[in-house]
C-alpha cells in the first residue's frame, strides 16, 4: 500500500478532477495570477525543475513539431496524388487516340510498364481467344473463357469487382506471371467491368510492400474502368 500523501487541497474536499476542470474551463486563470504561476515549478527529466510557462512552451512546441511531421505526410500523399492523376489522364488521352485492339493493348502495356513502374503486368481479358487474334502477341495480353477452370483460384476476387492489393496465392501468381512467378512479392488485381465481366488487369512487383491492403485503391479502380471502357469499342 501506497504511503504516498495526497495533495493538500484534497484535505479540503478539494479532488484533483475539480481542479482539472476549473483550469480547463478557466485558461486564463494564470494570467489573472502572475503571482501564483511564479510560484508552481514541475518536475524537469533532468531533475531540475522548470516553472509551468517552460513547461507549456515545451508541451507546445512537441505538438507543433507533430502538425508540422503531419503536415509533410499529408503534402508528400497530395503530390504522390498529383503525379497519378497525370498518368491517369496520359493513359486517357492514349486510349481515346486508340484506333483498333493492338493500338489499344499496346497503349495499356506501356503505361502500366513505364508510367507506373510495374515489375511485371498481364492483361486478361475473357472471350473466346479466336476472337482476339489481331491483339499483340507475348506475355502481356492474355483473352481466356471465363469459365475456364484455371480461373477458380481468382474467383473471389472476380465476384467481388473490387482492386485487390497484396500477396497472391501460388497458384494465382503462377496463371499470371508463370516462369517469374518467384521474382513478384506483390500484387494489385484491377477488375475491368462490373465483376471484372471484361477481365482483369495483374501488376506485380518484386517489392513485397508496393502493393498492399492498406493502400487507397481509387486510382486502381479509375484504370480498370478506362481500360474496360477502351476494350469495349475495340
């Protein structure tokens, strides 16, 4: 049991919430006393001892220089957000200049590879490969039934018609990315279409915290519905 003697004012009936309150209510209550705030010194983590002014302008200044470490973040986010709308409205302007299916496939290719660093990227579309036979041939366009069975490891996230970002399942990476399904740590899955009834668009990263649950998926969902939109005219 502690032997610890409570303040003098709680002798009074006084309790330390009373106190607390009636400073909070009254902030000006020191400046009214001058005499009395001369008088009050806190602990200092050195030892010594520092009046409750010090202590203020010190509780003042930690605060300010969180606002400020705050404030960075939030402008770092606001200019990561500009650079991608630029790249958004580039890959518009490309697709909508787009003549046929290879001008359009190659337009997505690029901006995927060079306008958002991706590692790796595979566009898959659902249909009838036959019907897909002018697209550019290699490892980025893929058209594939729907229906097909090597499509079950994705369907959650096709029924969702959600952007999903993270770590992907073997199976899933080996469909996507096959002989370098080993070099991808992460993944961002961008469905074309209501339920990706399009398809869906795979960018892989060999940096296993590029694409994470966490992040904000807008511009993810912009890309799917431009890409979506694109294919359809095709």
């Amino acid at each position: 049991m502690s032997t610890q003697r409570n303040p003098d004012y709680a002798d009074h009936g006084v309790s330390e919430d009373v106190v607390h309150d009636y400073l909070k209510l009254h902030p000006d209550f020191f400046e009214r006393h001058p005499k009395l705030l001369g008088t009050l010194h806190l602990p200092h983590a050195s030892g010594g001892a520092v009046s409750l002014v010090e202590r203020q302008v010190s509780v003042l200044r930690q605060k300010d220089l969180r606002l400020e470490r705050r404030l960075k973040d939030l402008i770092e986010v606001a200019r990561a957000n500009d650079v991608l709308a630029s790249k958004i409205h580039a890959l518009s302007l490309q697709l909508m200049a787009a003549p046929d299916l290879p001008t359009t496939v190659s337009a997505v290719e690029e901006a995927v590879r060079s306008g958002f660093g991706a590692d790796h990227s595979v566009l898959v579309v659902f249909g009838d490969p036959a019907d897909f036979a002018a697209a550019p041939t290699g490892r980025f366009f893929r058209a594939i039934d729907r229906e097909d069975p090597v499509l079950a490891p994705f369907s959650t996230f096709l029924a969702s018609g959600n952007p999903r970002c993270g770590q992907a399942r073997d199976a899933q990476l080996e469909f996507l990315f096959r002989d370098d399904a080993g070099d991808v740590g992460s993944v961002a899955l961008v469905p074309l279409g209501t339920q990706s009834e399009t398809g869906f668009l795979a960018i892989g990263s060999a940096d296993s915290n590029r694409f994470h649950p966490g992040m904000s998926m807008d511009f993810l969902a912009r890309v799917g519905d431009l890409v979506a939109a694109s294919l359809a005219r095709c």
